[in-house]
C-alpha cells in the first residue's frame, strides 16, 4: 500500500507540475503576441516625415536573362546571370493620409554595372549580357508605421535601364543582338528609419521586370531576351 501511495504521489506532483509548466507557457505565448500585436499596431507618425527629399542609394543588383532561339524545335534556349553594383540619387515627396499612414512619390537616376561576360551557352553561341550603365524609375511608395520613427512600406512603378544582349552564333547568320533603352516594371518593399527630423536612412528591395525583347537573325530565325533585375540596396535621405 505504501508503494501505491508513493506511486500516486508522484503522479500528483508531475501532473501539478506539468500544469504550472503549461499555464506558464501559455502566460508566456500570450504576452509574446501581446507585444507583438502592439508593435506592429498603427503608431501615429512624426509630422516631420511630411515634405520633400533628396538622397542617395548604394546596392548590389541580381539580374537574369534567357533566350529563347528559335532554331530546329528552340534547342537554343539558356540563362545567363549578371551581377554588380548600382548608385543612384534619389528625390521624393511624403504625405501622411491618417494614423500611421503615409503615401508619397519617388524617382531614382543612376548608374548600374551588371554583367555576365562572353559565355558559351549552345552548339557553338556565345553570349554576354549587359544591364547599364544608366537606370531609373519612377514609383509610388506606401508606408505604414510600427513605430512614430519607423515605417515599413511598399514601392511600385516604372523601371528603365540600358540592356545589351548579344550572342554569337557559330555562323554570322544566327547572331541574336538586342541593345537600348528597355522600360519595366518596379515592385519592392523595405523599412526606413528616421533619426532625426532631417535625416532617414533605409534598406529596401527591388524586381525590376523589363518583358519580352524580340527579333530575327539574318537567318529569319526568331529569337528573344527576357531580362530582370533584383536590386538590395541601402540609403540616406535629407529633407529640404
């Protein structure tokens, strides 16, 4: 009987202990999403937000760019990956629209050096693919604030850049060149800190989409370049 008693001691106290553990788990989950909830709740901007902006950019671009080349059922198909760095300068305007809400207007000139030097990619092609050395874009901006200091926001727009794609084929007839300005589209998100009532810094990312360049080879052969760039990048900005 003693042996029964202690037995069912211990399940006592597990079971006590086990339910003190849980209900602490669960106190502690709830103030977690409590906290979180808060943070990410609505916080009424600083006024100083509100107005015109001049600043800078400096990043890292990750391009991509198949052809398509449409020779004995399109056996001409690869992918090429340029990279390199990118600056821009940067102007804006911020409107606040309600608690915790901002919209505004934003453009980017820079210059851009993503590249992939002559690579061999199919029976005998070469090619190399080029994006800049200039870019641009032109977005809106949609911001909502976690805190009076900082705001998490999205960006969309046009996006132009200078783009050369040019591959060799192992005969002059089947060379596949596309060069010039190309126009896309802009979409990205990121944060931005203000530090003081002048002065924000930010880090963001952006997909740069600039469709579908077609065309023919002296061979009447069709081809085609599908170019798009994904830019991180941080920045500063100063009101004026």
């Amino acid at each position: 009987m003693s042996g029964k008693r202690v037995l069912c001691g211990v399940l006592a106290f597990l079971c006590v202990s086990g339910s003190s553990a849980g209900a602490e788990e669960v106190n502690r989950l709830g103030k977690t999403s409590r906290e979180l909830v808060a943070f990410f709740a609505p916080k009424p901007a600083a006024t100083s937000w509100v107005g015109r902006y001049i600043g800078a950019t400096l990043g890292w671009a990750f391009g991509s760019s198949t052809q398509h080349y449409n020779r004995a059922g399109d056996h001409g198909t690869a992918t090429l990956e340029p990279d390199g760095p990118a600056a821009a300068v940067t102007l804006g305007q911020n409107w606040l629209v309600g608690d915790g809400l901002m919209l505004g207007v934003e453009g980017d000139l820079g210059l851009l050096n993503a590249s992939q030097p002559a690579t061999p990619v199919y029976d005998g092609h070469v090619w190399s693919s080029q994006m800049g050395p200039v870019y641009a874009t032109a977005r809106g901006r949609a911001g909502y604030f976690v805190q009076d200091d900082t705001m998490l926001f999205l960006t969309g727009g046009l996006a132009i850049t200078s783009i050369d794609d040019t591959s060799i084929g192992n005969t002059e007839g089947e060379t596949a060149i596309k060069r010039g300005l190309r126009a896309g589209l802009a979409l990205g998100g990121g944060v931005e800190y203000q530090w003081d009532p002048q002065w924000t810094v930010r880090a963001e990312y952006m997909h740069m989409d600039f469709g579908t360049a077609s065309g023919h080879s002296a061979n009447d052969e069709a081809f085609s370049f599908e170019p798009t760039l994904g830019l991180w990048r941080i920045g500063a900005s100063m009101k004026f």
